[in-house]
C-alpha cells in the first residue's frame, strides 16, 4: 500500500534526524575513500533525504509476481515493436559496437529495452539523496554507503554532472541502468569525448554495456539458450545447476522443444538445465551468455526477459513452444515456511524453516514428491502446497 500523505510527511520528519547525522558522520569516511573535503560538502550540502526511497526498499508485496506475468510485459509485442524500431534507428552504431566487443547487438538491445525501454525511462530521483538516504537507515546500508562513494568519485572525476546523475531509488542510471560502481568498473567513453555519458550519448551507453557483458563471460557467438523438450520420468535434480556437455543431455532424453538440438548448437558446449516453473512449464537449456546476463542482474526472470526479448528482436515471432503454468501460482513468504514445516513434520528435513526454497528445501520436496507420485522437480508452489498438506 502507498503512503498517504500524511504518512509520507511523518516518515520525511523521522528520517531527518538520521540523515543529518549520517551526511556529518559519514564526511570523514568520504574523505578517507579519496572524496575531496570541497567535493563532498558540495554535492552533500544539497543532498536530501528521500521518503520514497524507504518505502520502496521496505516495501515488499506478500505475493512473488510470477514469471510468467514477467516475461509477459518483458517480451510484449509492444516492446518488441518498439526495439525494433529502437535498433533500426540505432543500426550503425550498435553493429559496430556490437561486433567490436564480441556482444549480440540484440542482447544489447534487450538490456536497453527492459531496464529504460529504449531511453525513454530513466528514473527522475536525485541518485545522491537517494544513496545518503539508503546510507543512512534501512536496511541496505552498506550498499547505500559503498554506492554513495562511488557516486561521489563520479561527480569528482567530471565524468558526470550532478544534474546528469538521476535515476531509480536504489540508485541505478543511465540508459542501461548502471549502479555508481558498475559505471566507475565498466563505463566507456566510446567516442572519446571526455565524458562516459550513458544518459544522452548510444555509443557510450552501447558500449559499457557491451564491455560489462564480455567482462562477465560473454562468448561472441554463442546462445544464451534454448527450449527444450524433457522425457516422461526424467531425473530433475540435475536442474540445480549440473553442467554437462549438449550431447549428454541428449544422451538423457532431451530434445529440442523447436528443432533439433544437433542444428540448432554445437553439441559440445557446456549447458546447465533450467526449469524455472517445474514440470508444468517450459524448459531451457542455458549456456555462459546466460551466465553473463545473470551478472548483470541476479535474477531468472530477468535473465530470461532478456534472452526471449533478445530472440524476438532478431526477427523470431514464435513464443515458446510448452506454456506456463498459468493456473498456478508462487507461494508467500508465509506459504514457503507452512511448506518447509509440512516437509519437516513428515519426514523430510529442510533445516530451519526460513520461508527461502534453498537446494536443502528443494531435495526434501523432491524426495517427498518421489515417494508420493509426483514430478520430483523440487519446484515450490500453491499447487505443491495443496498437495502436501492434502488441503
């Protein structure tokens, strides 16, 4: 729920105090880091605390959004359309930095399109309030302070203006969204201009963000994945993360969902299975690119947005060829934990009932749904907990 505005006046009050605090304390640290005294009393004399930013970070809706409803907005005809257009307009400059770097100019293209759509969403919020603000309370200090250091680098180095530093709350920027670290670590001035302006000029934006992926395991040539069909009875715990050779995956049954798997890859390269929804949804094969997308954000959903998106600005319109499982649903915070307690209470140890659906959690389900006749896909759902608790 949003704050009312009396709510968000009373948070702005109670923060004060501890941000003031913080932006006097913290000086000594700054300067330490290498910030200049001139630079930090400068850009901090206007820094702000930011209420928003507290509640978004704290914030955190009861129910996980599912993956399908992801992908849903992250791979719409809308946003491909609309790359399309982005990357025709763009054809020049990102091919030749594409092949410069080694990087699939629609993999490029993908990241552009779901973290700004395109340049067209940058986030307005101050990005050095919004890091004093993380710094100074809450729960991701440590964050907030290593990024507010780093950000503060940015603006003593020149490379950016403070006008030019405005992005989301947790102080990501850019076109690309690059967090203060990410830019100092991987940012190219392309063009040589004496900036790494990843806010007005592609080239620049193109650029870093091709350097990130090759810096992450990013092999030109290569896919980041593909659909794959699995075979009745198939063993699912070797989707945590086993990576084999493609021919011992075909060794094992598994076919390609679209094509054959010897057309579509070089059948020696080292793939790991993913099974994102269980044995109700779709399933991939992923290879280092993936890998490398997954560095830029930690996340399945992402990484497969940006994989499926990257396919259909290369020009294919076939959707996957299996579907999600769309009357199912992720479990609350609450339900992970009634989960990990009805496996615990039958037999099946999880550890500490945590409500995180860690390798142990998904063994002992997948030894529970063994015994009792299901898929042993180890996949945690609303679904899985009816059939637990024989609800």
């Amino acid at each position: 729920m949003m704050m009312s505005a009396l709510s968000a006046a009373a948070l702005a009050v109670a923060l004060q105090s501890p941000f003031d605090t913080f932006k006097s304390e913290f000086r000594a640290e700054a300067i330490r880091e290498g910030i200049p005294a001139k630079v930090y009393d400068r850009e901090m004399a206007s820094a702000k605390a930011l209420p928003v930013v507290l509640e978004r970070d704290s914030n955190q809706p009861e129910f996980s959004r599912p993956l399908w409803n992801y992908l849903d907005s992250a791979v719409s005809d809308r946003r491909v359309a609309d790359g399309r257009a982005a990357l025709e307009d763009a054809r020049v400059k990102i091919e030749v930095i594409a092949d410069e770097y080694g990087v699939d100019s629609e993999i490029i293209g993908a990241i552009w399109g779901l973290e700004s759509s395109y340049g067209t969403i940058l986030g307005t919020n101050d990005i050095v309030s919004a890091l004093a603000t993380l710094g100074a309370t809450g729960r991701r200090q440590s964050f907030g302070r290593e990024q507010l250091i780093a950000a503060l680098k940015i603006l003593a180095n020149d490379y950016a203006a403070r006008e030019e530093l405005r992005g989301s709350w947790a102080g990501a920027m850019g076109q690309t969204q690059f967090i203060p670290t990410t830019y100092l670590a991987y940012a190219i001035d392309y063009n040589l201009d004496g900036r790494r302006d990843l806010w007005k000029d592609l080239e620049d934006v193109f650029a870093s963000t091709a350097n990130y992926l090759r810096r992450s395991g990013y092999v030109e040539g290569q896919p980041w994945g593909l659909e794959v069909a699995l075979p009745d009875g198939f063993d699912y715990s070797v989707a945590d993360g086993t990576r084999r050779p493609v021919v011992e995956w075909i060794r094992a049954g598994i076919k390609g969902a679209a094509a054959p798997l010897p057309d579509a890859v070089d059948l020696d390269l080292q793939a790991k299975l993913l099974v994102p929804a269980g044995a109700q949804g779709p399933a991939f094969l992923t290879f280092e690119n993936y890998e490398a997308i997954l560095k830029y954000n930690r996340s399945t959903a992402y990484a497969l947005g940006v994989g499926l998106l990257s396919n259909r600005l290369a020009g294919s319109d076939a959707g996957l060829v299996n579907p999600w499982p769309r009357g199912d649903r992720p479990l609350s915070r609450d339900e992970r934990k009634a989960l990990q307690e009805a496996l615990n209470a039958r037999g099946y140890s999880v550890g500490a009932v945590d409500g995180i659906i860690g390798a142990r959690t998904r063994g002992a389900l997948r030894s529970w749904q063994a015994a009792n006749g299901f898929p042993a896909d180890g996949y945690a759902s609303a679904r899985v907990l009816s059939q637990l608790t024989g609800q």
